[in-house]
C-alpha cells in the first residue's frame, strides 16, 4: 500500500532575503524590515502578503497514513535551520516515494518549497522525476497538476478555477471539523516574533489533521471510498489523537464533536 503524506508549511517573512535584495542596513530589526516589505506590498498589490520566494520556511507538518496507522508530527526540532526543514521533508519523498496531499500545496506550499530549497541547495531527486530515472513518472509525476502523485484537494474540487477556491477553514467547519484552533496564517509572522514556534507547529500539525480528514470525505465523493471507509477514516484519526498527551490534541477532540464528526453524507 503505497503511504498518504499530508503536508502543511508555515512561513514568515525573509528579512536576510529582503535586506540583501534593497540594500538595508543590518541594524534594521527585523520587525522594521518586515514592515517595509508589507509597505511596498500594499502600495503595489494592496494586500501585506509577500512574493513566494520571499516567504521563509519555519514548519514543515506532516500526517501519514500508512497501512493501520496513522501519525502526526512536525519536521525536525524548533531550533533546525529552514534548509534542514526542507531537505527533511523531500528526504522522506526519496525513501517513501508516497502520495501527497494539501490543500493549496500547488498554489502555495510547493512553490515556496521550491524557491527556497534552489536558495539553500536542497536536493530532491526523486520529487522532480518526471520519467527520466523512472519511467513511470513520465505519466505520474508529482509536478504536473493532473497526476496523481500529489492531490490538491482545494485546487482539484474547484476545478482549477482561482475564483472557486475555498478556505481549509471553513470547509472544515462545514462538515463538523474543528478547522483552525487559536491561529491562522496571518498570526504566524507575531507569534514567531514572540519567540512562539512551539505554537507553530501545532497550529501547523492541526491544519495537516484537518486537510487529510478533508481529503478522506474527498474521496468519499469521488467514489475511492464508501461511506464505512470514510467513518473509520475519522474514526482511526480520533482514536489516534485521543492517545496524545499535548493539549493541541486535547483541544482539537474537545471541538470535534462524535456525532458531527463522524457524520457522513447519507447518515
């Protein structure tokens, strides 16, 4: 059974890109750098959210459902480099080779993973096959948008379409899942200045929970699995959380109601 790899990355602002790329001086904090960026973003674009290649790695998290189990973990230690971060993560596509799931990987997590990596010299060979060392990639590849290999559950559901896509959060909710707990994306780059990585990467690690949940009533609409699968799908993930002691699972179980969560089209 080939293994289901879920993966979510949170990112704050490059501050040592930023100052290399205008010339600042390194006494500018890099609050004050940070704010410059959002500054000339919102003159140019009218919105704080930066460039891809501008966005640095802090948490990579990642859900893998292989065989009975399943587990969820962040990648590496707090104080690991984004570069080791990176390499982890296509390290475990060379020895797994396994599918892998986000929601919004291909319009965000991957190309940030991209960028960043050529800036560190990450490599990952395997992940950027496309049939020249296997040919199987030349038809399944984890690159072209309409393989297999990765699923963008978002991207996919709305048909390609960039005005059809939906928040992880709200389509969470709307099907009785907790969606996002404490954080969202626009509270990380605070948090991370407040020395909160720890929170981070939970906040990181709920978001892969929920997309592979999402993913699995994904599949109960297109017909992959049937209504029992889907059930002991959520049931295996609540059973699996309700064994971990940190109080990110607490609380996520304490806003996933049984009935709602195991509620499923039909039921």
């Amino acid at each position: 059974m080939t293994p289901t790899l879920v993966f979510d990355i949170e990112t704050v602002p490059d501050c040592a890109g930023l100052r290399r790329l205008h010339a600042i001086d390194p006494g500018v904090s890099d609050k004050d750098v940070a704010e410059f960026a959002f500054q000339r973003r919102r003159a140019s674009h009218n919105t704080d959210f930066l460039p891809l290649h501008l966005h640095r790695v802090v948490a990579i998290s990642c859900a893998m459902r292989e065989g009975d189990g399943f587990r969820v973990w962040s990648l590496g230690s707090p104080q690991d480099s984004e570069k080791v971060l990176i390499q982890r993560f296509f390290d475990g596509i060379d020895k797994y080779t396994p599918t892998l799931v986000s929601w919004n990987g291909g319009g965000f997590d991957l190309p940030v993973l991209h960028y960043r990596g050529m800036v560190h010299g990450v490599s990952a060979p395997r992940y950027w096959d496309q049939g020249e060392d296997d040919r199987e990639f030349k038809w399944n590849n984890y690159i072209s948008r309409y393989h297999s290999r990765h699923t963008d559950v978002m991207d996919l559901a709305a048909m390609y379409q960039a005005r059809a896509y939906a928040p992880l959060d709200e389509i969470a909710q709307l099907i009785g899942l907790p969606g996002k707990l404490g954080m969202d994306g626009s509270q990380v780059w605070q948090a991370y200045q407040d020395g909160k990585l720890d929170e981070i990467r939970n906040y990181c690690e709920t978001d892969v929970v929920n997309t592979w949940l999402l993913y699995a009533r994904f599949q109960l609409l297109r017909g992959v699995f049937d209504a029992d699968r889907c059930a002991a799908e959520f049931d295996l993930v609540r059973a699996t959380l309700s064994r971990a002691k940190e109080p990110h699972w607490q609380q996520f179980l304490a806003a996933w109601p049984v009935d709602e969560g195991n509620q499923v089209a039909g039921a």
